[in-house]
C-alpha cells in the first residue's frame, strides 16, 4: 500500500509542478525577479549561461532537501516529493531547453502536431521581449489554440 502513495505521490507533486513553474514564470520571473529572467527573453549575451539558470538551482536545493528529510529525518513522503520534482525539472530541461531553445542541437526534426503547438505557444510567449504581456502557460499543459493538425 504504501508503493501506491509514493507513485500517487510522486504524480501529484509532478503535476503540482507544472501549476507552480506557470506561477513561477508569470508572478515571479515576470513579476519581482525579471532582472533574473530578462535574458532569457533577450539574447543581448554571448554566454550559453542566462541568469535565468539560477532559477534551476533554486527548484534543485528543494528536491535535495526533500531526499535529505527522506534519508536522515526518516521522512517517508521526502522520496517521492523529491522524485516527483527532480524529474519534472529533468522533463522542463528536456522540453524548454533542449528541444525548444536548442542549447543542444538535438530534436530538431521532431514535427508532430504537439511538437509544433509547444513550439508555437513558446515562440508567442518570446515575442513580447518586455516584463509585461507575454503569456504564460506550463510546459505540458499549453492552450489547445496552439495546436493544429
């Protein structure tokens, strides 16, 4: 029984954190910690690092407090807490960085009509290079608008 919490465990804190990287991005990045997340809209830099990566360790130090409860505290839920975000950042990595941005040149054939709608939400959401009105949304969970077959 307790296997079936940890994966009911591990889902929810997995789709918990699409909810928070859209709140993040909007309220946050957008919001207070712009100075943060600017150049990652404006590619005014010659670095392959964007300030915008310290937001990546921020969501790691919590996934490794949450394995650290799990392995010293004897907090049982901390592994798939702590799973769930860790492979949700591996996922944002995989979709955002890799496949959408091309910090590594790989995926760039991949036109399947899910393909297209994640990379035409992102190219919208890129084109208001300001603070203010670029639309937000999760990495998986986009608006069907983008999506055409």
């Amino acid at each position: 029984m307790q296997t079936l919490y940890w994966i009911l465990i591990f889902l929810g804190t997995f789709g918990i954190m699409e909810f928070n990287a859209w709140f993040t991005h909007k309220y946050i990045m957008h919001g207070f910690l712009w100075n943060l997340h600017r150049d990652h809209h404006r590619k005014d830099h010659g670095s392959w690092f964007e300030r915008n990566d310290v937001f990546f360790i921020f969501y790691a130090v919590v996934s490794m407090t949450c394995f650290y409860l799990w392995s010293y505290e004897g907090v049982w839920y901390g592994l798939p807490v702590g799973l769930g975000i860790m492979s949700y950042g591996a996922a944002y990595f995989l979709v955002h960085d890799i496949f959408i941005h091309q910090r590594f040149k790989i995926f760039r054939n991949a036109n399947n009509w899910y393909a297209k709608g994640v990379r035409r939400a992102h190219k919208m959401h890129h084109k208001h290079i300001g603070k203010e009105e670029g639309e937000c949304f999760g990495m998986l969970i986009v608006p069907f608008k983008y999506f055409k077959r």
